[in-house]
C-alpha cells in the first residue's frame, strides 16, 4: 500500500471511527466505551476496531441495525433476535 491510499485509508477509516462514536454517545453510551473506538490501517486495507463490547451494548448495536436495514442474507429479518443455545 502506497502512502497516499495508506493516507486516504487512515482518513476514511478516522470519518467512521469518529461516525460510529458520535452515535454511541448520542445514544447515551458512556464516553468511556465509546472512546476505545479507533481507526486501523493495514497492509490489507483500512478498518475500524471497536474493542471489547458489553454484551449489552453489543445486542442494542445489532438491534437498531436491524431496525434500520435488513439483513442482506436473510431480508426478512428485521429484529435482533439472540440465537438459541
């Protein structure tokens, strides 16, 4: 990886970091989860590493995903539901 697309990765990967925090804290998620969230650039591209999740928080960001778009494998779900055990 080049040192612009490396660049242009670092910038892309920071917007959503930053996107993904905003909304976090938006819903009231304390700041000291939501500031573990961070920008990851590799060799193989450019990502965003949420750390560790409370179980909790984890169901509440698979629900409102679901609310807000379905599930490209299985369209017609449209609510977190917790898989059997």
């Amino acid at each position: 990886m080049g040192a612009e697309t490396r660049h242009a990765g670092r910038a892309a990967a920071e917007e959503a970091a930053r996107a993904i925090q905003a909304a976090l804290a938006v819903h009231g998620v304390p700041e000291a989860v939501w500031s573990r969230i961070e920008p990851v650039v590799t060799r193989s591209g450019a990502y965003v590493s949420l750390g560790v999740l409370d179980v909790a928080l984890a169901e509440q960001i698979a629900a409102a995903l679901h609310r807000s778009a379905p599930c490209p494998a299985n369209p017609g779900v449209r609510e977190f539901r917790r898989p059997a055990r």
